[in-house]
C-alpha cells in the first residue's frame, strides 16, 4: 500500500489541537524564564538565588518522575482522561504560584505544574492518529510549537511582566491550561487503544529501558535540553556584553526562530527515508557541536552571535521534531505510552540538571564551563549517533 503524501483531515486537525495543547505546556516553562529572576527579588525568600533556581527547575524535575506513569496509565486507560487530568493539575500549579505570598509557595506551584506531566501521552496520541508516513510531520508541528513557545516567550515575558506582572503571567497559563481541556474534548479527535495487560508495566518499562536504539534517543533528547538550559544561562549575558540591552533581546531571538523554522524543513521532510534520516540526524548534531566549538571566539559581534543562535537553533527545531517521531516507529504499538514516558522522562531531566548543572558551573567557572559541559555533551551524543539505525516506515 502507498503511503499518501498528504495529511488526511483528522490527521490535520489532531496535529493541530495536539501541538496547540503541547505549546500551552511548554509555554509555562518558558514565559517566566526572562523575568522570574527579578520578580523574585520581591518576595520573602527570593534573594536566595538558590531558591529561585529551583522554582524555576521544578518544574522540569516533577515533569521527569511523573512522564513514566502518565505514559503508562495512556496506555492503560486511554490517552485523553490522563491529559484531561494532566491539564487539570497544571491549571491548579498555575493558580497557587499566581497566589503565592512568598517563594516558597511558588516552588508549590511549580511542583504542581510540572506534575501535570501529559507530555508523554500527547506524543504517543500524535502517533495513534497519523500514518507513519505523515508523522513526521506532526513532529515537526509539535517541534516547531515548543520553539515558537520559547520565542514568544522571550518576547512576551517582559511585555506581560510589565502589563499584568508575573502573578499575571502565572494565571494566564492557568486560564490557558483550561482552554486546552476545550481544544481536547472538541478539537482531537478519540484514537483507538489498545491496554496492556495488567501486571504488564514493569515488563513494558525493562524492554523499552533495555533497548540500544531507544537508548541512543533517550540520550539525545536529555543531551538536547540539558544544552539548551545551560546555554541559555549564558547567552542573555553575552548578548548584553555585545551591547544589546536586555529589553532588545528579543530583536535577535525573533529572526533566529523564524530563519530555523525554515531550515528545519528540509531535514523533517525527508526523514521518512531511513538513510536520509541517518544522514541529517548526524548532521544537525555535528552542527551543534561545532557551534558550541566556535562560540568563545564569537563574543563581541551581535552579528556572530545572531549567526551562532541560527546555527543551533535550526538543528535544535529539526532533532526535537525527530526523535519524538524516531521512539515512536521504534517502540512497539502496545509499549508505545511507556517508550514517550521514558523519553519525556529523560527529555525533562535533561531541563532540570542542565539548568541547575549550568548555573552551578558558571557561578564557579564562567562560561567557557558551561560550554565544557555542553560540548562533552554533544560529543557522547555524536559518537552513539553514529550507530543507530532508523528503521524503514510500515505501510
């Protein structure tokens, strides 16, 4: 049977509410990131950057214990009650952090949103409902959403600071957690499931943790977000050294995400070719490296600095589109909630340690530790990349 080079219109319309649903979470960890730190400064127990670390990593760390048995219940019981459930407790983290007198509380709130953990039973929905000749580019849709999330974050978050302040942007993501309940009942349509057996959860769990190719993805999605929270502990402060000041900064991080959406393309069209996919899956992670490589020397120019964030952002947009889509055609159909459990797991594990990894290195190190951190990263990364092998669609 061939595989039709269109989306039908459920496969459209569960891309598009799906990926919609995905950017509102995603938005609640980025839209706080330019302007938490200074907020905090104002309640009782913010001077402790410590704290303020951890409010901000909270996040991610509940994220990570909690996508397994999300992803599993999925499978268990059905993608949509888990993220109506999923969405519920994130509207709640939303509401408590808006209300919280001290940072204490806000660390509460945090917790609670990032225990909303649905990010593992979005993915495997987004493979229920397309072909995997068209599932790449529903990856690709939830790809571009999270850095489309983290660009209109870094030019909104200061806006919405200075309109509604950051209480305000804590309900907002509540009030937009709550409207995700509505795309989910009226907009994605129901997939078919199929439960596992029960006592099955342990079982499932070994063989997708066993597994060397799933391995070599869990990796590079950990390796991929633990870059991007360590590098974006330094580059707001380069951007300022090369004279930009903080309130133009979106200037440079508007152009860079649309530009990598458009180069994004080519790499997420053509990865339905095994070979192809091999190809620029090693590509986009050796460009990574070779940007982290040359970042000391590109300081003092904004124009480099513009053409640095291009350089990573580009394959950043294309990997994170990739190997969701990857752990998807590799995990069998019935393990397929508990694989995207792993993987998120990993993927925010990667957000908390490379956030709390980096500010630790560059209090201590400077920058140039932080990048150390990132290049031995990327270059584990590079050396297993050499030896997955992308398995050829089913039909």
């Amino acid at each position: 049977m061939t595989i039709s080079e269109k989306m039908t219109a459920l496969e459209l319309r569960a891309s598009i509410g799906l990926s919609g649903i995905f950017g509102l979470r995603m938005l609640g960890m980025f839209l706080i990131l330019p302007v938490f730190a200074i907020y905090a400064e104002t309640l009782p127990g913010g001077d402790n950057m410590s704290l303020v670390g951890f409010a901000i990593g909270a996040y991610g760390l509940t994220q990570a214990v909690l996508q397994i048995p999300f992803g599993w219940l999925s499978d268990r019981y059905g993608r949509k009650p888990v993220i109506y459930v999923g969405l519920l407790i994130f509207a709640l983290g939303s509401f408590v952090a808006a209300l919280a007198p001290n940072i204490y509380i806000v660390i509460v709130g945090r917790v609670l949103q990032g225990a909303g953990a649905i990010s593992a039973a979005v993915i495997a929905m987004t493979a229920d409902l397309t072909r995997e000749g068209q599932r790449a580019k529903a990856m690709a849709m939830i790809g571009s959403t999270i850095g489309l999330s983290f660009a209109v974050s870094m030019v909104a978050g200061p806006w919405l600071g200075r309109l509604i302040g950051v209480p305000g942007i804590f309900a907002l993501t509540g009030v937009l957690a709550l409207m995700g309940l509505w795309v989910m009942a009226k907009v994605v349509p129901t997939p078919p499931y199929m439960a596992t057996a029960p006592g099955r959860g342990l079982a499932d769990f070994w063989a997708v943790l066993k597994d060397p190719q799933l391995a070599r993805l869990n990796w590079g999605i950990f390796a991929l977000h633990a870059v991007l929270m360590a590098l974006f502990i330094v580059i707001p402060f380069k951007l300022r050294a090369a004279g930009l000041p903080v309130a133009e900064h979106w200037h440079i991080y508007l152009p860079v995400m649309l530009g990598s959406f458009v180069l994004m393309l080519p790499p997420v069209m053509q990865s339905r070719d095994p070979i192809r996919a091999r190809c620029w899956f090693v590509v986009a992670v050796t460009l990574l490296l070779l940007g982290h490589l040359a970042l000391p020397w590109l300081t003092s120019n904004l124009w480099l600095l513009s053409l640095f964030l291009l350089v990573f952002f580009a394959p950043f947009n294309a990997l994170e589109a990739m190997l969701p889509t990857l752990t998807t055609r590799l995990a069998p159909p019935q393990i397929k909630g508990t694989a995207i459990g792993l993987y998120s797991t990993i993927q925010f594990m990667g957000t908390f340690l490379g956030a709390a990894g980096g500010g630790f290195l560059y209090q201590h190190g400077g920058d140039n530790a932080v990048l150390v951190l990132d290049i031995a990263l990327l270059l584990i990364w590079l050396i297993l990349a050499w030896g997955m092998r992308v398995p050829p669609l089913r039909t």
